[in-house]
C-alpha cells in the first residue's frame, strides 16, 4: 500500500498553517503566516480581520508547505483540516478549503480537533512514552490529559474560565503592554529576576481545574489598591518600568505555581505515568518550562517541550494527527462541519 502523504491545514484563529507529513519519511514542510502586526493596533484578535486574512494567505501557504515539501498536489493523498475549536469565520475559510481539495481531486479528508493537534505536538520532535500526562496551555485553552496511546486520551482538568495565555494578555493589556502579553510578560519577568512581589492568589489545590479569570481580577484590584490604576477611566496610573515588571513577574511566578501545583496533583493520581509534556503558545515561556524541569527531574520524570514553532499554532501539528488517523481508518465526511 502507498504511503499516507498528509496536507495538514491550521486556520483557527490568527495563523495560517499548512504542513506536510510523510508517514514513513515525517515531516517534510511546515509554512506559516503570523496574523499578529495586523491585530497588534486593536489589543487582540478581531475576528473578522483574522478570517478575511485566512483567505489572503491560505493558497500560498499551501502552495508554500507543498514546494518546501518537494511534492505535488497529486502526491498528497490525504488532507487533514483543524474543524474546531476555533474562531468560526476562520475555521471556516480552512474547512471550505480542504473539502472543495477532497472533493475536486477525490483525496480522503480527515476533521483534526485543535486541541489533539497540540496534545501531540510534542511528537514532531521526540516519541513520547504511553501514559504522560499532557498540560496544554494556549491563549484559548488549559487542560490537563492523560495519554493513553494516538487520539486516546482523558481530560482529567481544563479552566472554568479564562485561558492562562489570556490572563497573560489581558494582564499585559492593563500594563499597556503590546499583543501578544506572553512573551512581554516574560520579557518583563526577566528584568526583576522572575521574583514573586504581590503574592496573587493561587488556585484551589483540591482541583485538576484551573481558573485564570480571578486571577486577572485579583492582579487588577492589587493594582487598584495600590493607586496604580483608575477603574473607572480604565487608565493605567502608574506607568513606571520598575512597577510593571514587578505585576508582570508576579503573575508568572503565580502561574507557574499553579500549574506546577496542577502537575503534582494529577501525578499522584496517577501513578503509572510515564512523562509529562508541555505543549501550546505559552509553552513558549522559558522561566514556565524550567520550572515544570526542576518538578519533573525531581520525580526522575522526563518532560518534552516542542520548540515554539511547534508550541504555538501550526500546521504541522494537524498534519501529524491526520497521519495517525489516515492509519487507523478515521476518516471524515465531506459532510465535515465546525461544530462537530
Ligand atoms: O497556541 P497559541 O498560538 O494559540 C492558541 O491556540 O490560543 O497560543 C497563543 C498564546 C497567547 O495567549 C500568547 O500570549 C501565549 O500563547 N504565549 C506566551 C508566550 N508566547 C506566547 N505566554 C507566555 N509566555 C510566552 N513566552
Ligand atoms: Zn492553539
């Protein structure tokens, strides 16, 4: 039997990706257009300017992966396509896409859920043991799986509220700190050593849940409290370097906490696990990563961390599930939809 060939399309939100994975040879191409300059002016993502843009980029980027790739679209015998969660009017434009490529050229199609995409993109560059426990954390989602084997897996927690990539935003938001917050959160951080100043509060040690949306509340009345911000004008009154790198290294520390804490939880819980993996845009954060290292070398654990052009959104990402699902026969419909 032929090799499966996998396109894999990523349009959810603010990126387009597209990717190609060889099931014997793995990946070949990974192409990528950042919508971020675009949303920068607005504070964060507008919806309807990321799907106008989807359509811009998403031929190139295609034809883009495919020339890196050094293969043809008749070659491609599979197209895997993120069809939820995501941001509809993006979803959409990937969606509409990958079918009318299945339809015309009569290729097998295959719906990735976005999420399962990150849980396994750890594997584009290390092979991951069975069980691992996987702590995904984006702008969108946080949660917690445990990893039996490819597309097996068990939420054991996610966020009631908030994502911890958006109480990194939002909070940069109150700092007048440019989109993405993450990585300026970071910068921050750094300046005053990643020290815990505020003591925000941390979670509920009694759940595998998270919930960020009252720690961005708490950082906001901390600041309120101390004459640093005006609720009322939404303006930020104390604009001093010195005092926004001290909220920003707070709140990280803050997160790493809980997400540390979260880990330990889940492990005792489940004893049999093998490695941790730490996968989606905020896993980007270097000071996040060596924390959860130090947790995990403690428990002679191994954890894999994908380099960040794999931790944030791409395609290559929904390539790779789509080649695991194209060999266990879960294909899709051209009926495919975004909301199931
Ligand atoms: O996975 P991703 O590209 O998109 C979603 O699926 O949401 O993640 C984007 C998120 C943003 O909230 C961004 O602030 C966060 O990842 N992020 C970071 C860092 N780099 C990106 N958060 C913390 N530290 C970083 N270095
Ligand atoms: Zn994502």
């Amino acid at each position: 039997m032929k090799p499966y060939i996998t396109l894999g399309i990523e349009t959810s939100c603010d990126e387009t990706g597209a990717a190609v994975y060889h099931q014997e040879k793995g990946l070949l191409s990974n192409a990528l257009f950042s919508q971020i300059e675009l949303h920068k002016k607005f504070g964060g993502v507008v919806p309807e300017v990321a799907s106008r843009s989807q359509l811009e980029k998403i031929t190139p980027i295609i034809q883009t992966a495919l020339d890196l790739a050094n293969v043809s679209l008749d070659e491609i015998n599979v197209i895997a396509v993120t069809n939820k969660p995501g941001l509809p009017g993006s979803l959409l434009v990937g969606v509409c896409f990958a079918k009318a490529m299945a339809f015309a050229q009569s290729k097998k199609l295959i719906g990735v859920n976005h999420l399962e995409g990150h849980a396994f993109s750890a594997f584009l560059e290390y092979d991951v043991p069975f069980p691992h426990l996987c702590l995904t954390a984006s702008g969108g989602h946080t949660s917690l799986y445990l990893v039996h084997g490819f597309g097996d897996y068990t939420v054991l927690g996610q966020t009631v509220d908030d994502a911890a990539g958006e109480a990194f935003d939002k909070v940069a938001k109150l700092l007048e700190l440019p989109y993405p917050g993450g990585p300026e959160i970071e910068k921050h951080s750094a300046q005053v050593n990643f020290e815990d100043f505020f003591s925000y509060p941390r979670s509920n040690p009694n759940t595998l849940n998270f919930s960020f949306s009252g720690l961005k509340t708490a950082v906001l009345y901390d600041m309120v409290k101390q004459g640093a911000y005006n609720m009322h004008d939404k303006k930020l009154l104390n604009t001093d370097t010195v005092f926004k790198n001290r909220v920003a290294s707070s709140l990280l520390v803050c997160i790493a906490d809980i997400f540390v804490q979260k880990v330990k939880r889940a492990l005792k819980e489940h004893r049999d696990v093998k490695a941790v993996t730490f996968v989606g845009g905020v896993a980007c954060n270097k000071y996040i990563k060596e924390r959860l290292r130090t947790f995990c070398e403690q428990r002679r654990l191994p954890l894999f961390v994908p380099s960040p052009q794999f931790c944030t959104d791409n395609g290559a990402m929904i390539a790779f599930v789509g080649n695991y699902k194209a060999q266990q026969g879960k294909f899709s419909d051209l009926d495919l939809d975004i909301l199931r």
